[in-house]
C-alpha cells in the first residue's frame, strides 16, 4: 500500500511539475541576443527537472543571467524543450524598442 501510495504521488507530482515548466516556457522573453531565450527558473526542483531533461534530449544547457533567477537558454534548446512539452515553437523576434524614445 505504501508503494502504491509514493507511485501516485511521484505521478502527481510529475505532473506538477511538467505544467509548471510548460508555464515557465510560455512565460519566457527573447534575450538580447538573436535566438536565445530568457527562463524565469525558480525553484531547486525545476531547475534540477530541467538539467535532467535537457541532458537526455542532448542539447546545450542554459547560461546563468546576473537577473535572480533568469536562465538564457539558446535557441536550440528552448525548442527542443517546447517539442517535448507539445508545444508549438516560437520564433526569435527583436525586442520591442522603447516607443517613448522616439
């Protein structure tokens, strides 16, 4: 029974998980630089979801931001992780320029 009761609850918590980091890919912004994409990564667990992930998908890891908790994630990457999640990828965009300098 104790079994039983851990194994519902790592699936409950995968899953969790997964939607949270759906919502943080969603919520992610384009970088500075052309094809790279800013991760807000909040939490230990998530983090450590992602690192696992994207080791098993191959692709090159996220570079530490000097902003908190802001990981910049290359291109490839982010839409590798987007793929996983079923996502539709999201093409690089310049920023929005300040409409009030103008």
């Amino acid at each position: 029974m104790v079994s039983k009761a851990i194994a519902r609850y790592k699936v409950g918590l995968d899953a969790h998980v997964d939607a949270i980091l759906t919502q943080l890919l969603e919520e992610a912004t384009f970088d500075s630089t052309p094809n790279w994409f800013r991760v807000r990564v909040p939490s230990e667990l998530a983090h450590e979801r992602l690192d696992n992930l994207i080791e098993v998908l191959s692709v090159p890891g996220p570079v530490a931001s000097q902003i908190g908790t802001i990981y910049r994630f290359p291109g490839s990457t982010y839409h590798a992780l987007w793929k996983h999640y079923g996502l539709a990828a999201r093409k690089w965009q310049e920023p929005p320029t300040n409409v009030l300098a103008a």
